[in-house]
C-alpha cells in the first residue's frame, strides 16, 4: 500500500447519548473519497488534518476513542461547531497543527 493515499476518518460525538467521540467510519484511498463525498452531501463538515486522521485511523469503527485522544477530538469538534454556528460546511484546513504527542 502507498503511504500517499488519502486517508478519511469519520467521528460522532453525541452529547448525553455518548460518553466519548467515536470512530464510525474509516477508509483509505476510495473508500475515503467517498466517506468525504457522503459528508459532503450531507452538509456535514470536512476537516483536512493528515496528523489527526492517523491518530484516529488506528482506532476500530464503533469504538470510542481513548482518553489520550480527547485533547485533540475535542478541539476539532470545537471548530467544526463554531463552523456550523457561521452556516458553514464542506472542506476546511483544521485551525492549527495537531501536536506530535497527545498527552
């Protein structure tokens, strides 16, 4: 496998039903162009963030992240809901690095 393939992780976090963001889609190459292409259609926000996706790319689909993974979801979230709060969808740069280590 090409270490250049597009990589797509699909996250959901629903307040008072789950206790953590969780994985529930993941795909490499086509199968992520068309995770990205669903999100899209559903007006459901994009984030280009290549450090973030392979962090999450290693968690199982249905599985909640882990704990040392909150930091980072936590600030994607942010900003994808301060993007829906401007009416805003579709592809987007995150707002910063993800940080090397989460800690």
């Amino acid at each position: 496998m090409r270490e250049d393939k597009k990589k797509a992780v699909a996250l959901r976090y629903k307040k008072g039903e789950d206790t953590a963001p969780k994985v529930i889609a993941k795909g490499i190459g086509e199968i992520a162009e068309k995770i990205i292409e669903v999100a899209r259609k559903e007006q459901i926000a994009v984030i280009e963030d290549k450090a973030a996706a392979e962090r999450f790319y290693a968690v199982d689909v249905n599985v909640e992240i882990p704990p040392e993974m909150y930091k980072v979801a936590a600030e994607l979230l942010a900003f994808v809901y301060a993007l829906d709060k401007k009416g805003r969808t579709g592809g987007v740069k995150a707002p910063g690095p993800v940080p090397p280590k989460l800690s």
